[in-house]
C-alpha cells in the first residue's frame, strides 16, 4: 500500500447482506456517532443478539466516508492467536515479509495513511491477540479506527464498549414475520397472530439470532404451536448456578430446542458438522459422517437447513456449499464433545482435506496422479487450516504429511510465512518414514525459495536429495533436482541450474516419470536462455509443453518461457501468441504468480514502443508484489531488458511518468490485460474534446453527479455525453470507457 494513498478493493471489504435489516436506526446512529469520536469501539454481547449484522451495517454506511476504505476481518474461523495478524494483514493488503513481524508490516503500511476504519469480527475466542493488536495499531497509526465485535470487551486502554440490547419488541416482530415469510413460503401470518409473535419475541428476549431460528418453524407449526413448545417445561435453560446471562441462556434454549426437536440421525449430523469452520460441501459432509452413515448424510443434511441450523448458498452459480452461524457451530461443537465422539470425526476430516489436497499438488506423495488445480481449495481455505491445526497436535506424521500437501497452496494464498514455520516445526518432531521426509524438506525449501532465502532453500533441498538417494527412490530424486535448480538459477548459478536439470531429466526418462519430466525441462529451458542460449531454452519449453500431461502449471510457464524466446529473436507476434497461452493457462487455474505474466507482458509493451502501457504496468506490478508478496524476476532476466524500460522513460514528459504509474497501482485486472493486449495503433473515432474530458473523469472512477459537479454542468448533460462516447466508441459499460481511456493513452499523451 502506497503512503497516503487508499486501500484498492480486497478480500476484507464489507460483506453484502442478502436480508433485510431490522430495528436499529437508533443504535446505528449512535455508532455512527461513535465511530468519530472512539479510536477503538467494542460492540459487546452474548451470542446471537445481532453484534455481526450491527456491526456490517455500521461499517457498510461509512464505506464512503472513511478515505482509505473499510476492511472486514472475521476472526471466526481461526483457532491460533498467533494466526490473528496475518489474517489482519491479509484483509489488508499487507503482504508478508521474511523474518519480519506482522503487526510491525501493518504499522509501517497504515502508519501515514489515510483513515481506515478496521473492523474485527468474532473477537471472544483470541481476545488476548486482538487486544494486543488493537492497542498497538490505535497507538502507532493516528489514522486508523478499529470496531470490534466480541462477548466481552477487549480490555484495553482507550477502548469504548458498547453494549448491544435486544431488539424491541416491534422490530423483532418485524424480523419474525420477515425470516417466517422466507422460511414458509407466500404464506403471511395471519392477523390473529400478531399477539401470539409478540408472546414468541418476548420469550426469545428479543434477541435476533434466536428469533430467525425460532420463525424458521413456521414451515411445520403454526404460531400458537411454538409458542407452547417455548413455554412448556424444560424449553428454557437454567442459569448453571453462575449468574448466567439471560440472554445467553435464551440464545442456547433457542438453539437446544431447535436440537432436540430433530430426529436422532439428524442430531449426529448436527454435532458432526461442527468439526467445519466457514464453508464446506457435501464431499466433505459425508466423509465426516462416516462410511456407514454417508449414504444418508444429503436427508440429514437437508433437515439441517430447512431448520435454518446450517445455511446453503450457491456459489458463482455452480456447487452448493453450507455453513453454520457461529455460534450455532460452537453448541453443536459442545455437543459433539459430550458425547465423545469428537476426536474421531475430527480425524475424518484431516483425512478428507488430507485427500483433497493430495489430488490437487503438483507432485504428490509418491506421485500424484492429476495436474495441479490450487486455487480449487481456496473455498476450504478454513478447513484446512483447522485441519492442519488439528493434525499438528497428533503424535502421527499426520500433521507434516497434511502441511507438506499444503506447500503450493501456502503459496498461493500468500501464507509463505506461516506455512515455512509451521512444516519447520512439523519437520523437528521428526518422523521414522524417510521418504516423507525427503518430501517435506523439499516442500520447506521451496518455501524458502520463495522469501529469497536460497542459502535454506539449498541445504534443505540438498537434505532432500540426499535422503532420496540413500533410499533409491528415483522420483523424489528428480522432484528435489530441478527444485535445486531453479533454487541456483535465481541465485545466479546458472552452471549448477543446468548441471541439476540435466540430471533431473536424465532421471526422469530412465523412470518413466513424465509429469517430473515436464518441470526437469522447464528448469533446463530457463538455464538456457540464461545461459545465453535461446534455440535450446526453446527446445526444452516445446518438450515441456508435450510432456506436460494437461498441467496447467506447466502449460503456462512453457509458454512464459516461449515468450521469452521470442522476445530474444524479437518476434512479436510469437510474443502476443505466447502470452494469450499464457493467460489462458493462468484464469483456468495455473497456480502461478500474476507478476509472472506481468514481467513477460512487460517486453511486449516495451518492444512495441507503447511507453505509457509499459510504465502503467510497472506501476501495477510493483502495487502487487507489495500486496500479494510476489517475488521479482531473477535479475539475470530482467536487467536484458532494462535499456527498453529506460526508454520507456525517457520517451514520456517527465511530468507524466509518476501519474502513469500511479494510474498502473490503481487499475483493476481486467483493465491491465485488455491494456497489454491492445493492438499498437488501433483506430478509434474521435471524441470532441468534451467527450474526451468526460472519458478521462468516468475513467478517474467518478460518478455522473460527481462529473457534474466538478464540470459545472448538469447531471442531465453528463448522461447525454456518457451515451454518444458509447455509441461513437461501440462500447456498452462505463468499464468498457475506462479501458478505452487506457488504451487510447498506450499510443498518444493523455488529454491535459
């Protein structure tokens, strides 16, 4: 993140709401008001009385007025304290760097920022992290504001805790006969039940979690029904002889009576399902159901949700996946740990994200049997770290078996950090099978490799190498070959590169292992051209390609170095053709590094003479290795080229390099590919110099009435100019304007 600058759009930003909003237009104007006046503000209460949606809201209403964004962070899902800042830095953009602290990162990047509103949700079960985290980040970054949400407040100095009361009774009818009319269908309440919801809602102590649950069963009861169910005896919960809160001890009676009213196949289910933490799917459902009971598991499943006990949702139009409120999860979790079945059912799910992840890497062990799909589990992102969690407190290899499958995806999820710590740890409890180790050891070395650290890379490559030889196990030799050579290629030893390449291959054919032959031959490719030998380095890329048995991972990185090839020859139009092959590659799932394409995109740009695209994009991939913790091209590749970025530069007015980088860190994805790819001199129709004005603002990201304002002219009048540029220009979106406005400026100085 640039100093002084504004957060770009992220995985925190505030979570759309798909329900209504009930009752608290007071409440949330107080916030509001709080929000200015309390650096750090709590928002206090027992589960289920509505903190979450109070706060989403709060923070959804100040979106726009907060100049350097609003981040959500949910806190929920992670078990670790330590695991609070990176998830922090994450929502932030803040990316990890070796050997350095995260609340240190996030203190340099927000500490002369613009304000930032931070909010961290589901705070109760890591409060002692959260508290040491606010308090420092509130202290050292005078911009920054953080709303918390939590059972108790955090504890610290300067915080402002805020309670969170009921709903009155009038909302709270509201959200009933709202969440009833969901759950039941067209049907409405009649009048005659207007006093029986308000008896429901009173019971229910107003609170909105338990008031959703509870109008769910409108499906199957009428009104007067559930409320004999709540008033009959044994519906409400004893307080346990601890001065339990009323509300919490409704919140639990609204969830136990929702229990105990499912059949008893469906209560296992219920306690099962808790092992999940966020979002899962039905695979996941009946492995931790067990064998005998997963033919069953979609009935008792379906039960779950009619019950509103476990939510579904579509996800972008494909596969259902579930998940449990909070704090839904945690009585089902108490459940399950009263009957004593937990360790077993958390056993079955280590095995089936241990499965899933061991399907999906790019050399299983021994050998995986399909190309690598990464960025498939990003969705179970939670579960395996609760799985990895779980599995690293066994006495087994579980935990480092589960961490070294993890290795790609610690990488593509930008947990290089944690994920090296944590195989390290695993690593030094040790493990009697050696060929496991040689695995994770290699595994731990890429990791390394990729913070930069090539000396660890090395030793523990080398370790690699070494247990695989002693046992004779030519696969594992080959894996930990050409990891060692792309280890001394980006290091500057291209004679030891070549050296371990050659060898990986020759081990490669001998054994018949094609999918280590495809990497053995990227390696060598990439020696090549650094090597200054550019017909071999493309020999080696074409062998990858037809080797590479559907490996998208492969695919991509043998066409970024056929890119590279042209590029030496300086063929262009190979360049283009390479580079779309590329891409391809990448939005199928190719787990490599945006920054990769970028670099190579970079010489296409720089070659055709488009300086204001070249210095866009270098403004773009210096904003993403910052935030994603990509790592630079090996220096050996890009100081060839670093006469063309010169020229660049001294092809633009001075005055303008700076607001063409800026503009590069700004633009969205989509926008920096449809700039590269814009064909050098493409003819557009001419805008009169108001349409050009009006382009330029629309691309600036400002709105109609905000033109207006700024132009002096009327909203009226922006429309009308809004629709000739899309006719003039073919185009049918304001997106579509702005990458016009992109490519137009690759070939002629931006209006001024």
């Amino acid at each position: 993140m640039g100093m002084g600058g504004s957060l770009p759009p992220a995985g925190g930003t505030v979570p759309a709401q798909l329900t209504r909003f009930f009752g608290r237009d007071a409440e949330v104007a107080e916030l509001l008001r709080l929000v200015d006046e309390e650096r750090l503000l709590t928002l206090v209460g027992a589960p289920g009385c509505g903190k979450t949606r109070l706060a989403i809201e709060v923070a959804a209403r100040l979106a726009s007025r907060v100049a350097g964004g609003v981040r959500f962070v949910e806190l929920a899902p992670i078990g670790d304290p330590v695991l609070v800042a990176p998830t922090v830095g994450a929502a932030l953009d803040v990316a990890e760097q070796p050997g350095r602290p995260m609340v240190d990162l996030l203190v340099e990047a927000l500490g002369d920022h613009d304000p930032v509103l931070v909010v961290l949700d589901n705070c109760e079960h890591v409060v002692d992290a959260v508290a040491a985290l606010a308090q420092r980040l509130v202290a050292a970054c005078p911009a920054v504001s953080v709303l918390a949400t939590s059972r108790a407040a955090l504890g610290v100095r300067g915080e402002r805790a805020w309670r969170v009361p009921p709903l009155d009774v009038a909302a709270a009818v509201e959200l009933f006969e709202d969440r009833a009319r969901s759950a039941s269908g067209a049907a409405d309440l009649g009048p005659a039940d207007g006093a029986v919801v308000e008896e429901i809602c009173a019971r229910l102590g107003g609170l909105p979690l338990a008031v959703e649950l509870t109008a769910a069963w409108t499906r199957v009861l009428a009104p007067g029904q559930i409320l004999d169910r709540l008033a009959a005896p044994g519906a409400a919960v004893p307080g346990s002889g601890r001065a339990r809160e009323l509300r919490q001890g409704t919140m639990a009676a609204a969830v136990d009576w929702s229990y105990r009213l499912l059949p008893t196949e469906a209560q296992r289910m219920f306690q099962r399902v808790s092992v999940f933490v966020g979002s899962f799917d039905l695979d996941a459902v009946e492995a931790v159901t067990g064998r005998e009971d997963a033919a069953a598991a979609l009935g008792w499943l379906t039960v779950l949700v009619d019950h509103s006990l476990v939510l579904a949702t579509r996800v972008a139009g494909e596969q259902m996946r579930y998940r449990m409120l909070e704090p839904v999860r945690q009585h089902a979790a108490a459940l399950l740990a009263e009957v004593g079945d937990g360790d077993a059912v958390r056993r079955r799910h280590v095995d089936h994200y241990l499965d899933l992840v061991e399907r999906w890497h790019v050399v299983g062990f021994p050998g995986s049997p399909q190309p690598v799909r990464v960025h498939l589990l990003v969705e179970d992102g939670a579960n395996l770290l609760a799985a990895f969690e779980w599995a690293r407190g066994q006495p087994s290899d579980l935990g480092l078996r589960l961490g070294a499958a993890l290795g790609d995806y610690f990488v593509h999820v930008g947990r290089v950090n944690d994920g090296r710590r944590w195989l390290d740890e695993a690593l030094a409890k040790g493990t009697d099978d050696p060929r496991l180790r040689s695995w994770a050891l290699r595994e731990v070395g890429g990791l390394a490799w990729r913070q930069g650290d090539y000396a660890s890379a090395r030793a523990q490559d080398q370790e690699a190498l070494d247990i695989a030889s002693a046992i004779g196990d030519p696969h594992l030799q080959a894996a930990a070959l050409h990891s060692l050579a792309f280890v001394e290629l980006s290091a500057g030893d291209v004679a030891s590169a070549l050296d371990h390449g050659h060898k990986a291959l020759d081990l490669t054919r001998a054994h018949g292992d094609v999918r280590t032959l495809g990497f053995a031959e990227l390696a060598l490719g990439w020696a090549s051209y650094a090597q200054d030998d550019p017909a071999a380095g493309d020999e080696h890329m074409r062998a990858a390609l037809e080797v590479d048995q559907g490996d998208l991972y492969i695919t991509g990185q043998a066409h970024l170095g056929l890119q590279f090839g042209a590029c030496l020859a300086g063929d262009v139009d190979a360049q283009r053709t390479h580079l779309v092959a590329a891409l391809e590659a990448m939005n199928d799932g190719a787990p490599f590094h945006r920054t990769d394409w970028l670099w190579a995109a970079l010489t296409l740009t720089a070659h055709e003479g488009r300086s204001y695209t070249t210095l866009r994009l270098l403004g773009a991939i210096g904003a993403m290795e910052r935030s994603q913790g990509a790592t630079k091209a090996p220096a050996q590749f890009t100081t060839l080229f670093a006469p063309l970025f010169e020229r660049a530069v001294r092809d633009v007015r001075p005055v303008l390099v700076e607001r063409l980088l800026d503009q590069g860190r700004q633009m969205p994805w989509d926008a920096i590919v449809a700039d590269i790819l814009a064909e050098p001199g493409a003819d557009h129709p001419n805008l009169t110099p108001r349409e050009h004005e009006i382009a330029g603002l629309v691309a600036e990201g400002l709105s109609n009435p905000a033109i207006a304002h700024k132009l002096t002219i009327s909203r009226r009048t922006v429309e009308s100019h809004i629709d000739h540029i899309k006719q003039k220009l073919e185009l049918d979106s304001r997106n579509k304007i702005l990458v016009w406005v992109l490519q137009e400026s690759s070939h002629s100085a931006p209006p001024t």
